[in-house]
C-alpha cells in the first residue's frame, strides 16, 4: 500500500488568504496537507525570526479544514510546525503568494520564499509559488477576499510538486522558487535571477503639521535579459528559479584573496 506524501504549506500572506486555500486544493488530492501560516499578512519580511517575543499558536478551522495560525513571520510559522508541533513533511510548500517574487532583490524580502529558505535550512527542502498581479496595487487588497483567478496556478502547484516529490529535490539547490504569470502563454522555463524588480524610489509627504513622511515606492522593472525569471514570465512562461542557501560569492575569491593577503595590518 502506497503512503501518500505529507506536505507543510505556509505563506505569508497569512493563514486566511485565498492563494493558501487554492495551494490546499491543489495539494491535498495528492498529498496530507497541514496548513500553518502566520495569523496575519507579514509580506516583505524575508527571513526574519521572532527571538525578543513569545510566540502564540492558535488552531483554526478554514473552510472546513483544521489549521494553525502563528502570531508571527513566516519563518515562526516553519520552525513551529517542525519543532512544537513535531511534523516531519515530505517538503514546505510556500505560498500561492499574491504577487511575484523575481530578481535577487524580490526573494531578499520575500516573506514567501524566506519560509521557503528556512525550512530548507532546517534539513526540509521547500518550493515557492508566487502568482504575478497585472495590477501592483492588488498586493495590497485583502488576501482574504482576493479577485485574483488561481484556477492556471494551481495546476502549475499540483504538477510542480508532484515532479519534485516524484524526481526528488536537485541536489545542489535548496529552494526552487516558482513564479506564475497572470496569464500562462508558454510552458515551464528554469531561469536564473534578475537583479531587479522595481526601480526603487522614495516619495516625501508632509503631514497636517507640516513635517515630512516617506513612501518607499518605484515603477515596476518592464523586462529584464533574455533567460531571467522576469523575462520569462513577461514572456508569459512559468519560471523556475533554484536558489541556494549559500550566499558565497565564488567568483570573488581570487580578488578578495589579493586584497586581505593574509598580512594583518593589526599585529
């Protein structure tokens, strides 16, 4: 008798946003899904780990479906589901995020692909799902009640998971980071990074009293080079993108060798 896979699904959105429930659907024929997920929206967070704070768990039940909302970041969510709530998963599957997460500066503060990234440095691989906007401001609405069609995605969910849970993890990448065109007009295209996203910018405001606030804002980045993830998916392509954990710069080695030759200026 065959064992159906287990699988952790987590977000950032938080636990009642509509791309975790079509995640669930899209999983839970194939697969025993358990749903925890912070309790409300921590996009942007990236990594970060709640250490100065107790953490409260609270089960839930959405849709008719027993889940766990964690009182903090993404990055609580796994650490609690793998270490108090003592689930071992086949894999962490992050998302459907509401929004892309492309280029080196998008998966830095992503919330989604940062639960990703944790749950493969704590020895469980995990796969990122994010779903592009036609509308930036629609990262904004609330995730709960969100328009945005999920029916393309989750077949994307399904089928990549199920490659990934059939072939087993690449081994030289800890997270594939997986990002969905609003409308699918091509196949899959395994990409590597773009550098950008938005061209960041910053806008001043003053209040009723005069004094001056500030909104980190910028355009949206329209395209980027030919075998970039925000190429493809501006191609209309599904990419997929695998990170590692080690941030090492390799390439650097040689001249980073030649600039600290071993001479200590403080001896």
């Amino acid at each position: 008798m065959n064992m159906r896979p287990s699988i952790l699904l987590t977000n950032d959105d938080g636990v009642s946003s509509a791309g975790i429930w079509a995640a669930y659907e899209a999983l839970s024929p194939i697969a025993d899904v358990t749903v925890v997920a912070p309790a409300t929206q921590q996009s942007a967070v990236g990594r970060s780990i709640s250490i100065f704070e107790p953490l409260r768990v609270s089960r839930v039940v959405i849709n008719g479906v027993p889940a766990y909302a964690v009182a903090g970041k993404p990055t609580d969510a796994v650490i609690i589901a793998l270490y108090a709530l003592n689930l071992e998963p086949a894999c962490v599957v992050s998302g459907i995020n509401i929004g892309e997460n492309l280029s080196f500066e998008s998966i830095m503060t992503s919330g989604t692909v940062g639960a990703a990234l944790e749950a493969s440095n704590q020895k469980t691989k995990g796969i990122a799902f994010s779903l592009q906007v036609e509308d930036q401001g629609d990262k904004f609405d609330d995730p709960r009640t969100h328009n945005q069609s999920f029916s393309g995605a989750q077949k994307v969910v399904r089928d990549v998971t199920e490659r990934v849970l059939r072939h087993g993890f690449p081994a030289h990448a800890d997270v594939i980071n997986v990002n969905i065109p609003s409308k699918i007009a091509g196949g899959y295209e395994v990409t590597r990074l773009a550098r950008k996203l938005f061209a960041t910018g910053v806008e001043q405001r003053l209040d009723p009293r005069g004094r001056p606030y500030y909104w980190i804002n910028g355009p949206l980045i329209e395209d980027a080079e030919d075998g970039t993830d925000v190429h493809a998916v501006r191609k209309g392509n599904v990419s997929i993108t695998p990170i590692t954990l080690d941030c090492t710069a390799v390439a650097a080695d040689a001249e980073i060798r030649e600039i600290f030759d071993g001479k200590s200026a403080f001896r």
